[in-house]
C-alpha cells in the first residue's frame, strides 16, 4: 500500500518525507496503522555509525492500531490497539529461557534494516528496495508492518499516542533498574545521562525503593527534571571531581554512550557491584582490571525485558502516577521529525513522539 514515511537516504542529509509503498504482511506479520512513534537515540546514531542499510524508514517506538494480518497470526487481531517493541526468533536458547533481547536473531531482526529472508518490507516510487523492518517496524511513517513477536496489545481505553516510547527507550531504562540491576529497597544508584532512558530509570529506581538516587547530565534542565522525578542527588556531568562528588553507590547505570563517563560509572561501584552500560557509538572501553576486582560491568540490551510482560507492568505503574513518563515527551508532526532530532540533540525535548 502507497504509505508516507521519513525516509533517509544519506547519514549526513535529514530525514525526507516521501510517499513509499509498503509491502503487505507476510506469514507472522501485521499491518499496523501508526497513531504516535517515539524517537530513540539509536534511530540518530546512524549519524555517527554509518554502516546501515540505507535507504531506510527508523522508528522503533511505534503505537497504533492492528489493521490487517498475515498468514498464520493468532495472537493479535484487526482492531487491536498495539505498542511495537524490538523483534526475536522465538526459537533459539535466549528466546527459550526468557531473555528474547539477546535472541540469536536480534541483530537480523532489529537492525538490518531488512525481513530475515533479506527482503526490504517497502519499495520507493521508482521501484527501489527501501529498508522498513528496523526493529521489525520503522514506524516513522503512516503505517508499519510489524511481527506477532514484537507486538504488545494493550487496552484500548489508554492514550495511545504516549505509548510508543514504552517499546524501547523507557523499557530499556526501567528495565535496567527493575529486571538487570535488581535494584532493591536502600540501594545506591547513580545514573549517567538523564535523557528517556535515563530518566526512566530515575522513576523506577525511585520505585524500587533505592535511598540514594544520583543522576548526572550536562544539561541543568534535566538535571532539574532529574530531581523531579525522584533523583535524591543531581551532578552536573562537566564537574571534574563527579566520582569523589558520587561516593559509592550499589548499581550505577551509564547511558551517555562516552567511554570516560563509563569509566566512572565503574569506579563509583560497591565491591561487589554491578554497572549497566546501553549508550551505543563510544568507541573502546579501556578499563585497568583491578577496576573490577569483585564488581560486575554488563551491556544490557531493552532492559531485559519481555516486552508483553514488562510493558503492561510499567503501564500499571504510570496509572500508578509512579512512572510519570508523559511528563518527558513532547509531540511533533511527522514532517516536523528533523525538527524533533534537533530538539533531542539540543536537550529541548528529552522523547521527542512523531504523529504521522
Ligand atoms: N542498549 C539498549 O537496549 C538501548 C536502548 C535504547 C537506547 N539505547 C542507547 O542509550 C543511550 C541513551 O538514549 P537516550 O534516548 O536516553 O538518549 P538521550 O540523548 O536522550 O540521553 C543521553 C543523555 O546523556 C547526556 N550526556 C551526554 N554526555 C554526558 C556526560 N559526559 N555526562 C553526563 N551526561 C551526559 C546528554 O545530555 C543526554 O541528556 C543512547 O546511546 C541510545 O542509543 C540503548
Ligand atoms: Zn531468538
Ligand atoms: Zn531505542
């Protein structure tokens, strides 16, 4: 079908809004019609990382409505209000243990751009093989298709334009805290970066019970949003003596992707505590290794979740009022999405959610 979608075709050009025609659901698939798709960091990392499939459709914070099914699909139906998260196989030894973030698959499925088989999911007018299934979604546009797997249907009397945002960038920081880290009432934490995920995970170490909350960012409004939000302690980034400022904390997370701040990140840690890293583009972790005699360091990907099982519990949260996530997002046209990648890169809108 002839859809409308942000199109980028070179790292160092904007996004285009052109008319594209999107291939129709194959078996396990589902057409879904875009209500709101939040904007992740890792949809401009491109800019910095140019070894993607291009051109291509981004968006992988998708909500909207099921339109049409593909062959063999059971679980979701027309109608059905969605949230679409990142895709797995289902099948191999981390799907089967419960750790779908870390499928075999994942980086085919959430990152190539492309269906597994190699098929691009969309066409330009011209005929042209255009990428549209990063994270099985890009729902930067009108209209997605999207997998069974990596849809989480949720109830159709929430506002579903907030939602998206729930898909990644919020599900990787509350996750972090929640499921990676285990952050446990009295708990130390100290957050690096206070961006949406890092924010996210501010909200849910104050739902944990942590005692001692620290978030550092460069910019004094999100250190600001920061406090608001239940960090107990806010650092300005910059401060050349942040470690002795942080002391010791239990768990410390970095989501600035800069090496030197996830150095810290470490050097900050308990004897015997853990460091979550998710920024992505920072080139090479150097770390002395008595750094880590008895402390733990680990990538951790969506926050280890299972989307159709963390989402509705953060879901539960925000009607909780204890995940006040709306209170980060800002909404723009989805003609406006070079606008929203510059008000993200500038610290004005920490989620910026497109409405196509
Ligand atoms: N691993 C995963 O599964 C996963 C999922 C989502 C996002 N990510 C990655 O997580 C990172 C964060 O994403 P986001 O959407 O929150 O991005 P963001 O740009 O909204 O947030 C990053 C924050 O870090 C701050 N920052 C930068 N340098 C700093 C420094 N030296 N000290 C303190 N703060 C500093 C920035 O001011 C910004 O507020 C990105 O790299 C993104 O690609 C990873
Ligand atoms: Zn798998
Ligand atoms: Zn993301």
């Amino acid at each position: 079908m002839r859809i409308q979608a942000a199109v980028l075709r070179d790292p160092a050009k904007p996004f285009a809004v052109e008319d594209v025609d999107l291939h129709d659901p194959g078996p396990g698939e589902a057409l879904v019609r875009v209500v709101a798709a939040g904007m992740c960091h890792t949809d401009v990392v491109l800019r910095v990382l140019p070894r993607l499939a291009m051109p291509m459709i981004f968006g992988h914070e998708g909500s909207g409505v099921v339109e049409a099914v593909g062959p063999g699909v059971s679980r979701v139906r027309p109608g059905d209000h969605v949230v679409m998260s990142f895709d797995s196989c289902g099948w191999c030894a981390q799907c089967q243990t419960g750790a779908p973030a870390y499928c075999a698959e994942f980086m085919a499925r959430n990152l190539s751009g492309s269906r597994v088989d190699g098929t691009s999911g969309a066409t330009d007018l011209t005929g042209a093989p255009v990428a549209a299934r990063w994270f099985a979604q890009s729902s930067f546009a009108t209209h997605a298709v999207a997998t069974e797997r990596n849809l989480v249907v949720v109830d159709p009397s929430l506002p579903l334009d907030l939602l998206g945002p729930l898909g990644c960038g919020f599900q990787t920081g509350a996750g972090a805290m929640l499921n990676s880290l285990s952050v446990r009432p009295g708990d130390g934490v100290a957050v690096f970066g206070a961006g949406a995920v890092g924010l996210a995970a501010v909200m849910a170490a104050k739902v944990a019970g942590a005692a001692d909350i620290v978030a550092m960012d460069l910019h004094p409004a999100r250190r600001d949003l920061a406090a608001e939000l239940g960090a107990t302690r806010v650092l300005d980034g910059a401060d050349p003596e942040l470690a002795a400022a942080i002391g010791q904390v239990d768990h410390s997370f970095d989501t600035t992707g800069v090496t030197s701040v996830m150095t810290t990140a470490v050097r900050v840690l308990r004897t015997g505590g853990t460091c979550g890293l998710v920024g992505a583009g920072g080139g090479e972790l150097t770390l002395r290794p008595d750094i880590l005699a008895g402390r733990n360091v680990r990538y951790i990907l969506e926050g280890d979740a299972v989307p159709q099982q963390f989402i509705p519990r953060l879901i539960e949260l925000w009607r909780q009022g204890r995940f006040p996530f709306e209170r980060l997002i800002r909404t723009y046209p989805l003609d406006d999405v070079n606008a929203a990648e510059r008000d993200s890169a500038e610290g004005v809108t920490v989620k910026p959610v497109l409405l196509p």
